[in-house]
C-alpha cells in the first residue's frame, strides 16, 4: 500500500464504514445469485458501489483492490451479467475485495508518517522543467477550486491536497450543487469527476465554458480513456487527471490550468482594450455617417461627396477616373431602382468599388501595355484591400461598399476574383456593379487602349450573358439602355 499522510490516513480510517457497506453491498448480490432472487435495484447498487470502491481505493493506494472492484463493476453490468456462469468467479472477487481492504486498514494504523517530501522534490522537479518565474500555488492561495466527485472520500482526498497547498476550497457531490456554487462562489477552477449519476462531468464543463467563461475546467476519471480525454479537450477543458489522485499531478495540473486561465483572461482584456481605441478612433466618422443617413438632403450631399473625394484619392493618377466612378455609381443606382434595391445608398456605396486601388504601384496602374501575370496578381488584390479598407465600419452605406469592393470582379461562372464565386453566392450589388463597371470602363479612354463604341460593347457584353455577367442582371441592363447612355452622354460630353 502506498505511504499515506496524516490527512489521508484519517480520511481513509473515516470512510472504513463506507468501504465495508459498499463491500457488504457486492456480498449481498453474489448471495443472490447463488439464491436466484438478484433482482434490478440490487444489481444496479452493486455494480454503482463497485464503481465507486475502484476510484476511492485507487485514490489510497490499494490498487489490487481497486482493480478487483473494476472488474466487479464490469462483471455486475447488465451486458455482462450471466448467472449460471458468473457466480463462482464474483464470489472469489469479493472475497478477494475484502481481504484487500482489510489490510488497507490494518496497514494504514502501522504508517506513522508520509513520504511528504518526496512528493515536495517531484514538484520542484517539474517547476523547474516548466521554467523560472512561474507561479507557484501559495502566490494563487486566494483562487478559489471547486471539487465536483459523487464519491465523498474522493472529494475529501482532494481538498486535502489542495488545501494544504494554500488554495481556497469547495467541494460538492452533484452537478446540480456545483451549477448552484459557480453562480454563488466565484469559482476559478472546476475540477469534476466524469462519472456521476445524472449529469456527467463532460456536461458540467460544457455548461460551465458556455456560462463561465473565465472557469477553468479541469476532469478526472478512474478510467486511462483516450477518448474521453479528447471529448473534454475539444470541450474546452484545460487538462485530464486520472485515478488515484496523487499530489504532485494534481498540483501540477491545478497550476497549469490556473496559469492558463490567466493568461487568457489578459489577451481578453488586451483585446477588448484595442477594441476599445478602434470605437474610440472611428467615433468621428461613425458621427458624420449617422449625421449622413439622418440629416437633411443638403446634408447628405455634402457627406456624399466627401465620400467622392475619397474615392478620387484612389485613383486620381488616372486622368478622367473620376468621370468613371459618377458614371458607374449612376449606372448602379438605375439597376438598383430596377431590382428594388434603394438607389442612393447603391450610387452612394458604389463610388468606392475601386478604392483598393491606392495599393496598386503607378508603375503598373498606369502601364500602357498589357500586364504580365505578376502585374495582373498585383492589379487583382485591390479587390480584398477595398474591402478591409471598408469593411467593419458599422455603418449601411461603407458596408455595403465594402461588399461591392470585394466582390465587383467575381464573375457569374464562377471564373472572377478575388474568391471564385459563382451565381447567387455573388451578392446582387455586386453582379449589379460588374455589369456597370465593365460597361463603363470599355466605353472610355484609358492608357493602354482607346475606348470601344456603344454597340461593340453592347455585342461583347451579350456574348459574355451568363459567364461573366448574370443574365437577369444583364437584360434588366439593356432593358434600361436609354437611361444608361443618357447618362454615359451626359458625362462624356462635359
């Protein structure tokens, strides 16, 4: 038997009443198998008492008879239960049960002290392994544990541990109590048992990483079960302990969870702090939006060409650029009125399609000559720069021009930039601004090529109606021709 402190000896002496009903219990249901009358409730008892006396002797170091009591369990299971051949076999494991927990007890009266510091040089070991400077557990005494076991003299070996390591402790023996003590006590760590009646251990965690979200969790079993190991780390909890309990892994454990869960706890508070400066920093411009979407039409003018001049500053190296965005924004806006989209916030958001652009070298924006396929990479990233430029902002009209940023160059086969995307999974504004957008820039002048007629672009356009441009989009496009060369007269005249 393994060498017990005081503490342990005196809770493994207080529990021999608890061992010997759960024993007597095991007796009771061989008796009745050998009388044939082994009823349900019997059955279920034996094989709950089994279950129990494999985790609380393993935890004392008795591990013969921890392993006996889990081959009773396995044996008392209704799967497993076979009277005609099973009644000899269990017979010898009680028997053989007894004996082992009768000389527990009379070993543990002979033990006059721990082997303390054994365990004291294992912990130092594995503090240094882990690094200088770290938190030892007296520095986290006021961190509060919460012991969750339905065995009491698992619990009570625990808090032992615990306690003599300076932590501030609390144990209970259901799910339902340590549900009522994380509302009540503030808990920094849960250390729960997976195997309770009614609700499991792997439950209490979820529940407590959905509620509690700065609780650490840490589970122990008397089973070496991978999986359930794996279960409770894709749950979130911070570590796996396995029965018997030894002090230099509970420890260890406690203050790897603890030091984790602080550290966590300082990146939230890092993050929401730089949140923080960002809602300051774009107060101002989140002001002048609702002041835009809110005030009166001369206001809204006003606004709006701020926003224009910002999207000039994209391009304002081109000559005439700025005869393009007015153009396609007002194309946008007569598709939008078309598809029941709201015009203004549609001209308005449309504007900014190419505000990406600032990234893109003069030296390849202003090329006269076809791009190489490295200019042409370059030239396709404006597209995912656009929208992180205009995304997050909060505010309708810079969202939505984010959306058309990114998305303004996919294509209705699925052959576009920056993401592929095909048919529907474009959002509608963004087919809308293609269709405006090649329209445009093929009808006018630019560096490395002369601007095409209405009628060739028109003709191209037809041939390109389900590839690159959504045909209902498309035909409500040429369903709209007058308006739309009224406009590109208009401009183009000036």
């Amino acid at each position: 038997m393994t060498k017990l402190s005081t503490g342990l000896r005196a809770i493994f002496e207080n529990n021999k009443d608890d061992f010997d009903k759960r024993v007597r219990t095991l007796e009771d249901a061989v008796a009745a198998i050998v009388a044939g009358s082994l009823d349900e409730d019997l059955r279920a008892s034996a094989e709950r008492d089994a279950h129990k006396l494999a985790g609380s002797l393993g935890t004392f170091g008795l591990p013969r008879g921890s392993e006996l009591a889990g081959e009773l369990e396995q044996r008392f299971a209704p799967r497993h239960l076979s009277v005609a051949d099973e009644e000899i076999h269990l017979a010898q494991c009680v028997r053989a049960l007894r004996a082992e927990l009768d000389s527990g007890l009379a070993e543990v009266s002979t033990i006059e002290r721990d082997d303390q510091q054994s365990d004291d040089d294992e912990l130092s070991r594995r503090r240094s392994v882990t690094g200088p400077g770290r938190a030892a557990p007296l520095a986290l005494a006021a961190r509060r544990i919460l012991v969750v076991d339905d065995d009491m003299a698992v619990r009570r070996v625990l808090s032992s541990i615990l306690s003599d390591a300076g932590y501030d402790v609390r144990d209970v023996g259901s799910a339902r109590d340590a549900r009522v003590a994380l509302e009540r006590d503030g808990i920094a760590l849960l250390l729960s048992d997976v195997s309770m009646p009614g609700e499991t251990g792997l439950d209490l965690i979820r529940f407590a990483l959905c509620e509690y979200p700065e609780t650490a969790t840490l589970l122990i079993s008397a089973l070496e079960d991978p999986g359930i190991a794996q279960m409770a780390m894709d749950f979130g909890a911070y570590g796996y302990l396995t029965k018997p309990v030894c002090r230099s892994p509970v420890l260890i454990g406690v203050m790897n969870a603890l030091r984790r869960r602080d550290m966590e706890v300082r990146e939230r508070a890092v993050r929401e702090n730089l949140e923080r400066i960002v809602r300051v920093r774009t107060s101002a411009l989140s002001r002048a939006l609702e002041r835009l979407e809110g005030a009166a039409e001369q206001s809204r003018v006003l606004q709006a060409q701020t926003i224009y001049r910002w999207a000039y500053a994209a391009e304002y190296r081109d000559p005439g650029i700025g005869g393009h965005l007015e153009r396609m924004s007002r194309y946008c806006a007569v598709l939008g009125r078309a598809f029941r989209l709201h015009p203004d916030s549609l001209e308005l958001a449309s504007v900014l399609h190419d505000v990406g652009k600032l990234a893109v070298p003069d030296s390849i924006l202003l090329k006269p000559g076809p791009l190489t396929p490295d200019e042409r990479l370059v030239i396709e990233t404006h597209a995912d720069i656009g929208y992180g430029m205009l995304r997050g902002s909060g505010r309708s009209v810079l969202d939505l021009a984010a959306l058309i940023a990114w998305t303004h160059h996919e294509k209705f086969d699925g052959s576009g930039y920056p993401r592929g995307l095909s048919g529907s999974n474009i959002p509608l504004e963004g087919r809308i601004a293609a269709v405006a957008d090649v329209f445009d820039a093929m009808t006018s002048e630019r560096v490395y090529r002369p601007a095409w007629s209405v009628d060739a672009t028109i003709a191209w356009m037809k041939n390109e109606r389900g590839k690159h441009f959504d045909p209902d989009v498309f035909d409500g496009f040429v369903a709209s021709i007058e308006e739309i060369l009224a406009i590109h007269s208009a401009r183009t005249s000036e």
